[in-house]
C-alpha cells in the first residue's frame, strides 16, 4: 500500500486542493497506540484506486489540530476522514476504521 505523508501544512493543503479532483482519505495515526496499529493493517488491502494520506499525530500534533479545527471534527486517534471538494464528508475512528467502510464510502461517490 502506498500512502502519502502529511508531514506540513503545506502537505495538508495540497491534499486539500487535489480533493476537488478526486476523493482523498485521510488517517490519523498514532505509533503509541496500538488500536491505530490494529487500524492501519486493516487498511493494507484498500483498492490501489483511492488515495490514501497518513498523518502521525504523534510527530504532527500541531497538524492534527489543524485537521481537527478544518473539518470540524473532534480530535481523535485513529481517526479516518473522507475529504471531496474540500470539505470533511465522512469521518469514524477506532474499530470503526475499516478497508470495506472506506471503499463503500468511496462507491457512494461514483
């Protein structure tokens, strides 16, 4: 799986702007915590036809903020979040965080 890094705010405005084209997805991880582990393998088998973006909100707290205060959401870890045309359209975190939730989610905007 080949994901691209969130790692500055420039990052997370491109991933912003390229939403307008298609779809991105967006996971917030955490190496600490072992539910984001459980989390991210299970995104392993995501279609290579959807965009995937990881931000480690351990390195990148101030990032995350940003994410949180952007789309409205509540700060959480792991958290998923669909973003299109800009906006924040979807959003689960924990166990809720899954390759089928997210390619059904992908298939509503086809």
């Amino acid at each position: 799986m080949n994901w691209s890094r969130i790692n500055s705010e420039e990052a997370l405005s491109e991933m912003i702007n390229k939403s307008f084209d298609a779809p991105k997805v967006l996971f917030k991880h955490s190496s600490r915590c072992s539910i984001s582990s459980l989390a991210l393998n299970k995104m392993q088998i995501v279609s290579k036809n959807i965009d995937l973006y990881i931000l480690d909100i351990i390195a990148h707290r101030d990032i995350s903020n940003t994410v949180a205060q952007r789309f409205n959401v509540i700060h959480q870890s792991p958290q998923l979040l669909m973003i299109h045309h800009g906006k924040c359209i979807y959003n689960t975190s924990h166990l809720g965080i899954s390759a089928s939730v997210v390619e059904r989610q992908f298939g509503l905007l086809q």
